[in-house]
C-alpha cells in the first residue's frame, strides 16, 4: 500500500503530511496528529517486513477503508524547525 506525502503552509511555514487512501471510496477520514521528538510517518505508519495490519496500512485496508493522514507539527519529523517553538495545541490550531 503506497502513501502520498503533501506539504502545506502555515504562515510561511512549511508542514508535513502524509496521507493513505483506500482504493474504493472511503468510509471516513482520520487525521493522526503528531507533535513529539518522534515524526508522524514512522509512529503511525511504521512498515515492517513481513508483518502488515500496523495502524496506517490496517485503517486503509478494505476491512475498514479509511482515507488517513499524519500530520508532523512545527518543530518536529519533517515539518519547519526554523522556530524555536514547542507545539501546544494552541500554536498548532493558530
């Protein structure tokens, strides 16, 4: 199962997500948020050979068909660190 990565902007900041969708229509969204020393992709979405059902891949599966994306808040995974901030959720809903 591929994921896509997308980039939105935030005040000239830079966020990443990282998004997997079912091949049928989705039964939903789910937005994992993530704001910790650990990036979103591999903590929601970790890939490991052999072994498949973890969180992204079992959501998108057709048994529940889920469109999901993870989000790295600013300041952590792949998203800006061009602040000295901490993510709260008060910076992270601004």
């Amino acid at each position: 199962m591929k994921g896509k990565e997308h980039w939105a902007t935030k005040g000239g900041i830079k966020l990443f997500l990282w998004q997997k969708s079912p091949a049928a229509a989705p039964n939903g969204t789910i937005l994992f948020v993530h704001g910790s020393s650990m990036a979103s992709q591999p903590t929601f979405d970790l890939q490991v050979p052999g072994r498949a059902g973890f969180l992204g891949d079992g959501m998108v599966s057709p048994a529940r068909g889920f469109d999901t994306c993870c989000l790295d808040n600013e300041g952590y995974g792949r998203s800006d660190k061009s602040r000295p901030i901490n993510s709260t959720f008060r910076t992270a809903a601004g």
